[in-house]
C-alpha cells in the first residue's frame, strides 16, 4: 500500500500494525526453463536456511495471463529478486511480473534486486545478443509494439539498477551467499522496531499525532512535542509512528532512554554517534559534544530525515541533539517524547501532543489480552477484572505487567490478589506492581533488584556473568523476568532495559528493608545515604552493592581508609561522579563489578585480589599499577580511561576469560606486556590517545580479535607482527601514530575490511602483502605527507618509478587481479576496495601516478565508490579515472595545482572542487553542467569559474532570459513570506526525448541590510512525484556577488541553474516541483523573483 499524506494515511483501511504486513521478505522472478532446477533451487535454499521467506511459483504450466495471485505475492513482498537469464526476455509472464515488480518499486518503494545469469546487463539494457535475441523472438509472435515498448523500457530500469553479475570464473555457491548476505543487510535496514504485543488504543492516538506531523508536506521542517505520564504507552506510540512512516525519508532514528544515557558519563556524545550512525550509516566517532552539535548541523542540513527523542527531560539534551530547525534538510520531522510539557514550551515546538491514559473499554481489552489472549475476560472473571484495571488507572504499563502476572490463575488466586491491592493507596501505581515482584523465586528476585540498581542499559553478556557469578542462574531467571514484563531486552546488541516505574519500585523494596538506616539496606544508590555511610564508617556485612552519583559541584567526601572494612558481602561498587580524601585499605574479594572514577590511590588495596572480579573500569584515577597480588581470572572487561599515572599495563596471562582491554588518554603509559598478545578470548583491543606509549607485544596471537585500535598513540613506531591467521579482526586503526610502514605479516588479518591509516605522519608505504586483504573496503591514508613521496624518493617500494622486486611481483599479479576485477566476480569472495582517502598526501606536484598502482592492490578498479583527493598538490588525474565505473563521489576539493580534470562518467552523483584557484582547463563545461543537473556538485557557484571570468555564454544566457521576459527584476511584492513560496511547479506533460532541460534563473534583491551580510551559497533540488529520486542543481554563476553592509540600500544577486533531468529515468515527466534554497550570513531584508523554464532541443 503506498503511503499517503494527510489525515487518512492513518484511515482504519492502512496499516494497523507496526509495520507494513509484508506477507513475504523475497519475492522471485525468473525464467524456468533456464534456472529453475539449478541455480534457483538453491538460492531458495539458500534463502530459506537463513530462515527468509521467500515466494517462488512452483505452477509449471503457465497460462497467457499472469495469475492475481501472483500480482499479491509481488504486492507483498519486501524484497523482490530478478534472475534475467538468457531467455527471460522470451517469457511474456516475465516481463509483466518485472512490470508488476517496477510498479511496486515506484509506488510502495520496495527494493528490487536484478541477478544477470549468463545475461550481460548491457544485453539486457539494449535488448542485444542471445538475451536481445529472444526478445525478438517474442516480439515477432506477438506483434503488440505498444506491449513490447513498454517491456524495453522496463528491461532498461532494471539494467540500470544496482545488482550481481555472475561471472564465467566464480563459483556458484559464493555467488549465492553474496546474494543472501545482501538481502539480509536490506532486511535488517527495512525491520521495524519491537513494538507492543498487543498495542490497544494507540491507533486513534496516532490518528490525532499524524494531523500535528503533516508528512506530505515537504517544504517545511516540523518539530512535534508529546508528552505523558511515566508508563502511558509514549515509547509504544512513537515506535509504531517511527515503523509507519520512516521509510518516507532519506534517513531516519529512533534514540531511545535520552534521560537515562545523557546522565552517563559520555551519555550526550554517545546519543549523538548513534544519530549520525543510524541516518548516515557510518561511525564518525565524535569525542566532544560541541563538536558533535556543528557534525550534526553540517551532515544533515541537507537531509530530509525522521528524528526521534524518546524519554527526554532536560533542555541541553534537546540542545545538543536538535539544536535548530536549519540542522536538518527541508521535510524533516522531529518527534520529541517527554514527562515534561514545560520542556516542550521552552523548546518552542511547533506543536504539542499529550497522550491520555486508555479509556475503561481500552483497559479492559488490554488486560484481557494479556490475561486470558482475548480481547474481554472470561465471564467468570469480568467483575473482578474490571476492579483490577480500576486499580491501574489507565496506565498501559501496570495492565500489562498485571494482565500477566495473574494469567492462568485461579479466580481464588485473583481474589487473593486483589485483597493484596486494597490495602496499597489508590495513587501510588508503583505499590502495586510489587505484587508482581512478590511472586518470584529469591533468585530472580536479586536479578531483578541488581538491574534496578545498577545494571539497567548493561548488555545481557556481561549481567548474565555477573549474576552466574553470584548463583542467581540468571539463564532462567532473566528469562522470567522478561515472562513477567519487569524488564525488557532492547537493541541489536541485547541491552537490559527496565520502565522507570519499575525500577523505582525495586528502589522502595529497598528502602523499606530499613528506613531509617541506610547501613542496615542491602543495596545503595541515594547519594546522602551513600555519603553518610562511607563518612561515618558505618557500613555492614548487608551492604552487597553500591552505586553513588553524586550531584555536579558537591565537594570531596571525607573517607576514612577503614569505611569498607565491615562491607564484606559487597558484590558491586559504581562510583559515577563522586571524589574521596583517601582510598579504602579493605575492599571485598566477592566484588563483581568495580567501575570506581576519580580512583584516589596509586594502589589497590593490599587484600583485594579480584577473585570473583568480571568488570574492572577506572576513569580519572589516580592508580598507578594493580599489584602483583591481583589475579582476577574471571575479568571479561578492564577499563582504563585518563588514568595519567598508569604506566604499564602488566602480566594478563591468568586473565584467560578477558574480552575487552580498552586504555583511553593514559598519557604516561609506555609499556605493554608481552602477554596480552596472546589472550585468546580477547575481542577488542583499543589504546586511544596514549602518546606515550611505545612498547608493544613483539607478536600478536589473537584470534577472537575483532577489533585492534591505537589511534593517536603518537610514540608508536611499528605493529607488531601478526603471528597466525586473525580470522576475526574486522578493523585496525592507526591514526596518527608514527609508524612508517606495516609488517609482511599483515597478510594475515585474513577478514579485514577497515584499515585507518590518516594522519600517520611516517608512512611511507604499503607492503605488498596488503594485496592479501582480499575483504578489505575501506582505506584511510589521509593526512600523510610523506605518503607516497618519500617512496619516489626512495625507490624502493612497489610504487616506485623504477622498477623494483615489489612492482615485478604485482606485475605478475597483474593480469589475476584483473580477473578479480568485479566485487561479484570473485571466485575467492573478494570485495573490492570501496572507499579511498589520500586527502594531504601529496605534498610535491605529480601527475599521481601512484593511483594505479593501489588500484591494482587493492582490487578496486570495478568497486571503489569513493575517492578522496582533498588539499593534494596533483597537476592532473590520469585519464584512467573515467574506468572506474563503480566511482559515485570524488573530492578535489583545494587540489591548488590541479590543472585538468578528464572527462567524469555519469555514475559519479558528488564531485568536491572547493577552493580551486588555478583552473585553466575544464572540458566540456557544458557535460559538467549536465552532470551536475543530473547529481550535483559542490560549491559549484564559487569554485567552477575563477572571480570575474566567467565564460561568454552565461552572460549571454543571462541576457537573453531577460530580453525574453523569463525573469525580471525583484519588487516588493515578491517578498517571499515564507519556504512554500521558494517553490515552481511545473505541469507537463514533458517527453524526455524532446527536451534539453530545465534551466532554473533567481533574481535577488537585498534592501536596507539591518547588519553585515554576504550571501553564502544556495541551491535548487527538482522533485517528481513518480520518482524517489531527488535531481538537486548547485548554481554556476553569482551576478553581482558580494557582501551587503549594514546602511546600504539596496544589492542585486542573480543565479542560474541547469538540469538535463535524465537522472529521473522516466520516458514522461510531470508535475515537477522546483525548490529554491538561499542560505546568506547575516540577516538582510531580502526580495525574489524566479523563473524555471523547459528548454526544448529545436529551440
């Protein structure tokens, strides 16, 4: 079903699930007789194994007309997947699914997949050789040409697409799980968030929601506020609104417990990755708020993106996450969720939303559902179900957590129960889900307690080792507290989570143990009682965890050295904020989890071994080294993080369990011993910002190793050598080390596909093992000046002008990788470099011959899709650039010696020529125009033309749309008064065929500037409404640019624009829609006058 704008999207005849109800994740077209008992039947297996549903029409005998059941199966497929073989063009049954399959493409955006087996997709597009063959075969039976054209145009769509070539060399079973492993990554992008089991009442609560959001309306950037009490279904809701309408937008996120992550330490930068992350899919690593506020802005003000906050309590969250509506591209929705109604009027929200608690009728149903599976009780038990949502006042969570806590109990049982509710207070919601809590074993009842004191948001990894560790058997017990509804497990990465009601219960259950005196609880976390029990000494053998954040600004708190002496029971000590005069002398061999920041001594404690120890983090400690008594054999996580003493990280051999050993700014560390290259179980590896440190195992023996990071640790000279194959290792980053070169043994990180090398200031080369990496996509060598020239100097690497060992030896291999070229031409699962930054590498002119050569290393001439070349000092490219036919964006951006680029192939939709000031050659300037109609280039108005030389016809150009009447000047009475009025609609219809173009022409007018202003860039984008394909135009020419300064009357700008339109891909256009954006420094009065005009080939 194609979604719809306005208030019937949400109409009771669309969609009432979480998602759209795909009935089917991959819908198959192929021809039978070619594939249907080979290379079909085990894609389907395939398919199946990895447990994808996957539609296939077993019907061998097939009518003239395609069945309705098979136009369903198409409708409700997610994935649908096209074998051409060579004679699928024959099948008049396959060319009206591949209508049927384009149809839904275009109007439900289901993502199509075309598989050329034996069938070249340039045969396919042009309807050439044996597949061109069999086409006409069909057409001379046929003789419909209305038919027959329409199945070209539809053979040349899906020609055109993104899709896998089966090459003569490769191995069909590879083939195969390329195909699968794509389809998974697309579902895992197209799978919709876990909403409830049963969502009673929130369907007219979106309804109303929906009218606030107005997502058809793309020319405005919209900012929607809800708010609620604690547990009435807000995060329910969002979910359900996020999974119905983020596939409208070019990206989308839902970030999750705001409150509780921007309260950790890190917790705002944290929010801030995983948003740009989730809409830009991929890792940029902010380590500073600031920073990530003007990323944020600069990444996404281009963007139509679905942002969703979730539980959000605090301006500085909003400020440092939203910020201001021109942070993000026009159409953007911003969904804000909060307790706090004042938060939203703070904020200036466009509009606010609360969200009620259910009806009586709603509470019923939802109880019911989760007591009996039926949407009313059973009549036994109508009165008494009916008194126990009386008692829950609406809220959906306590009829969730009740609903399943009295299921399949007697009405004797249920009586009981309710005896227990009359003597809780009305009010007091939380009282009355402890009677779910009372009917656990004592087991679950500790797990329960631990996550609400200290581990809510921890993976279940590491809290289910905990709790194993304590004899809680947390295998059964986590599970029926997730039966319960008490806690949920959240996220790709199977995170613990807990509704707030919920673990403010497990607080009071904690309380009550002893009101008055906090020494005699078994658990802590208020921070008045914490203080007074450590500053008094009063701390018992009850005491099993603590977890003290104190407020910011709150002074020292006095220890005495004995105040842990009588806490032996204690399990778990979390110290988030808080500072101390001194360090404990005792701490509890039976500790779990010692996460202590601001750590006050340069020892632990002379008793503390770290038996029973699995989580060790230190943070702003003053430690200096563990001890030689410290063996925690059971540690699965050592942390150390600006613990500026800390000098060597010392003999890990009895650590077999450990997993994660991360150093973060540990600026005196200089030493790592030798045996933590060879810890087995070992997983991530990460030293950041350790300058000093130089020392490093002489091997590395690590196969569990994922990832190995040791980025800005400026002392590092060398890696180690990698002694055995590390078949786990996905990414190595070096950046800003001061290695020169890497070892031959790097061959073996056999699954590497990310290799950081920018800022590496010593680099000189790449060995030639680098060839080895067979799974290697993404290099980074920015930033490295001696990177390759000191190799031309030297003449010694692969890359050398002479002739070396190196260069005859991938010569030899020369003639194989080329074989390899394709990323699905691979007989050995190749991939293919995809991504390529030499940014400020090249520090002497060269005509950068050394591109080639990588190329030939890396396997990257049919997949490398981005290049960066920024702030290099090249004269020119090779012309070979233009066979790199996979290339999409290539940055030359203050390249101040570039003369000449060659001719740039319509796959690229991003080139960067900032800052050019020595352009004397740029060929065709009319295709760089198409081009950039088609894709867009940046900053094209500034850097294509050096100032006041701009060529002959656009000044002609610009004379001629004047004498024409095409545009006028600006008046008053085109002040635009807000965005819909930067908007032209075109209607049509316009036949590609006959038309050159649209050529876009604004004037402006500033008048009476109010401060100092300069225009600082603008933009026009071309939207159809039969296509999902944005066709964006950079300006070529300012008239008259300059800066306006406050008392000056009046200044004239004028822009021009052109697209070719061809990016649409359709035969017809109409109904075009022209957006105009103009983004000046300063705040100047300001009028417009704008035209858009299709050019016609015989004008």
């Amino acid at each position: 079903m194609a979604f719809q704008s306005g208030a019937s999207y949400f109409s009771s005849s669309s969609l009432s699930s979480s998602s759209r109800p795909w009935n089917h994740d991959v819908f198959l077209s192929f021809r039978g007789e070619d594939v249907r008992y080979g290379f079909v039947s085990h894609l389907h297996q395939a398919l199946d194994q990895r447990g994808i549903n996957t539609y296939i029409d077993n019907n061998l005998e097939r009518g003239e007309e395609i069945s309705p059941t098979l136009f369903k199966a198409i409708e409700g497929s997610m994935i649908s997947i096209i074998v051409l073989s060579k004679t699928y063009g024959e099948s008049r049954w396959c060319l009206d699914e591949l209508l049927k399959i384009l149809d839904c493409k275009d109007t439900i955006k289901q993502i199509v997949l075309p598989i050329f087996y034996d069938a070249d997709p340039s045969e396919v597009r042009h309807q050439k050789g044996i597949f061109g063959e069999s086409f006409d075969k069909l057409g001379d039976k046929l003789k419909d040409y209305a038919k027959m054209l329409k199945w070209k145009v539809a053979l040349k769509r899906v020609a055109d697409l993104s899709g896998f070539t089966l090459a003569k060399c490769q191995k069909e079973s590879e083939f195969i799980h390329e195909i699968t492993q794509w389809v998974d990554s697309r579902m895992v992008n197209q799978t919709p968030l876990s909403v409830a089991k049963y969502p009673v009442g929130i369907e007219s609560r979106i309804q109303d929601i929906y009218q606030h959001l107005s997502v058809g309306n793309k020319d405005i950037i919209s900012i929607v506020g809800i708010f609620g009490t604690g547990g009435i279904g807000k995060t329910t809701i969002s979910k359900e609104i996020y999974n119905r309408i983020f596939s409208q937008f070019e990206g989308s996120c839902f970030l999750e417990e705001v409150r509780e992550t921007s309260k950790q330490l890190g917790g705002l930068i944290k929010l801030q990755n995983t948003l740009l992350y989730d809409i830009l899919g991929t890792s940029l690593d902010v380590h500073d708020k600031n920073r990530g506020i003007n990323v944020i802005r600069d990444r996404l003000r281009s963007k139509r993106i679905l942002l969703i906050l979730d539980d959000v309590d605090e301006l500085v969250q909003l400020e440092n996450l939203v910020g201001d509506r021109d942070w993000f591209g026009s159409g953007s929705r911003i969904i804000i969720m909060t307790r706090d109604q004042h938060l939203l009027e703070v904020f200036e929200v466009d509009s606010k939303y609360e969200v009620m608690i259910l009806n009586d009728n709603e509470a019923l149903q939802l109880f019911s559902l989760h007591a009996f599976k039926e949407k009313e009780p059973q009549k036994d038990f109508m009165d008494i179900s009916k008194q126990v949502t009386k008692y829950a006042q609406g809220l959906p969570l306590v009829l969730t957590v009740l609903g399943s806590d009295l299921k399949s109990q007697s009405i004797q049982q249920w009586k009981s129960a309710m005896d227990k509710y009359k003597n809780i207070p009305h009010g007091d919601i939380q009282k009355v889900l402890l009677v779910s809590y009372a009917g656990l074993h004592d087991a679950d009842k500790e797990i329960f307690l631990d996550i609400a004191f200290f581990f809510k948001g921890e993976s279940l990894e590491n809290v289910t080792k905990i709790f194993d560790s304590c004899g809680f058997y947390p295998n059964h017990g986590i599970e029926r507290l997730k039966d319960k509804c008490l806690i949920t497990i959240d996220g790709h990465n199977k995170h613990v989570g807990m509704h707030d009601l919920l673990q403010a219960m497990g607080r009071e259950i904690i309380r009550r143990e002893s009101p008055k005196k906090p020494s005699k609880r078994s658990r802590l976390w208020n921070h008045e009682d914490i203080r007074k029990v450590l500053q008094d000494s009063t701390g018992l053998n009850k005491i099993e965890g603590i977890l003290l954040d104190l407020p910011e600004g709150d002074e020292v708190i006095s220890l005495h050295s004995e105040a842990f002496q009588n806490m032996e029971s204690l399990r778990v000590f979390i110290n988030r904020t808080a500072r101390f005069s001194c360090a404990p002398n005792y701490l509890s061999n039976k500790l779990r989890v010692l996460d202590w920041n601001n750590y006050p001594s340069p020892y632990l404690p002379p008793n503390f071994q770290g038996k029973n120890l699995i989580i060790l983090r230190m943070r702003h400690s003053l430690i200096k080294e563990l001890g030689d008594r410290f063996k925690p054999k059971n540690l699965t996580i050592m942390k150390f993080e600006n613990c500026e003493f800390l000098e060597k990280i010392p003999d890990l051999s009895s650590l077999s369990n450990l997993k994660e050993l991360a150093v973060q700014f540990c600026t005196r560390l200089v030493e790592v011993h030798e045996s933590v290259g060879s810890l087995e179980n070992l997983s991530t590896l990460n030293f950041f910002h350790c300058s000093k440190l130089r020392i490093l195992p002489r091997s590395l023996n690590l196969k569990s190793l994922c990832y190995l990071g040791l980025q800005h640790c400026r002392s590092i000279y060398y890696l180690p050598e990698i002694e055995c194959k590390m078949e786990s290792l996905i990414e190595l980053n070096l950046c800003d080390t001061a290695i020169e070169e890497l070892p031959l043994s790097i061959e073996n990180l056999v699954r590497l596909e990310s290799l950081y090398l920018r800022g590496c200031k010593n680099l000189m080369r790449l060995p030639i093992a680098c060839i080895q990496l067979q799974h290697l996509h993404w290099l980074e060598i920015g930033n490295c000046p001696n990177f390759p020239q000191k190799m031309m100097d030297d003449r010694v690497s692969l890359m050398a002008i002479e002739s070396t060992k190196m260069e005859e030896e991938i010569s030899l291999r020369e003639e194989r990788l080329h074989e390899l070229a394709s990323p699905t031409n691979s007989s050995n699962g190749r991939i293919g470099l995809q991504l390529l930054n030499l940014q400020n590498c090249f520090q002497s002119e060269t005509s950068f011959f050394p591109i080639s050569s990588l190329f030939t290393m890396f396997n990257s001439s049919a997949s490398l899709r981005h290049l960066y070349l920024s702030s290099t000092y090249i004269v020119c490219l090779l012309t070979s650039i233009k066979d790199i036919m996979s290339l999409e964006s290539l940055s030359l951006s203050y390249c101040c010696k570039l003369e000449e680029i060659p001719e740039l192939l319509p796959n690229i939709t991003e080139v960067d020529v900032r800052g050019w000031k020595s352009v004397e050659i740029f060929r065709e300037v009319s295709k760089i125009l198409e081009l950039n109609g088609s894709h867009g280039v940046h900053e094209y108005d500034a850097t294509l033309f050096p100032e006041n030389q701009f060529p002959e016809w656009l000044s002609y150009f610009h004379k001629f749309l004047k004498e024409n009447g095409i545009v006028k000047e600006p008046d008053n009475s085109v002040r635009p008064r807000g965005e819909e009025e930067w908007v032209i609609d075109i209607e049509g219809p316009h036949n590609l065929e006959e038309i050159n173009g649209i050529v876009l022409y604004i004037s402006i007018l500033f008048k009476d500037a109010s401060v100092d202003g300069t225009i600082d860039h603008a933009n026009a984008k071309i939207t159809h409404k039969m296509s999902d394909h944005v066709c964006r135009i950079e300006g070529v020419q300012w008239v008259n640019k300059g800066s306006y300064r406050k008392g000056n009357r009046t200044g004239l700008a004028g822009w021009v624009g052109y697209s070719d339109l061809k990016s649409f891909k359709l035969p017809v256009l109409d109904n075009l829609r022209v957006q105009f954006d103009l983004h000046c420094k300063g705040m100047v009065q300001f009028y417009k006058s704008g035209r858009a005009k299709v050019v016609y080939k015989n004008e």
